[in-house]
C-alpha cells in the first residue's frame, strides 16, 4: 500500500462531503474509490445515496 499525501485525502473528502459524485472526486484527486470510502468510514461521513444525488 503505498503513502498517500494527507493533504490530498482530506481534498478528496471534502469534495465528497460537499456532493461531488464518487467517481469526481477519484478522477480528481487521483486516489482509489476504497481509500476515499474508507477515510470516510474513519471520520464517520455517511456515503451519498443515488437518490440524493
């Protein structure tokens, strides 16, 4: 597994928190959709639904 910069996870997250969709925020960001999934997870962020979006 290799480091990723906290920085950019923490970009990552809030762009997902403000409602980008998933796949955004990993062609974005360039980190895998389970790295976001699991800070997001660890913070306690619920996943967007399909129907809120």
């Amino acid at each position: 597994m290799k480091k990723i910069d906290p920085d950019k996870l923490r970009r990552a997250v809030s762009l997902y928190a403000g409602g980008k969709p998933i796949s955004e925020v990993v062609s974005i960001s360039g980190i895998g959709r389970s790295t976001i999934y699991r800070e997001l997870d660890r913070l306690g962020i619920p996943r967007q639904s399909k129907a809120k979006r």
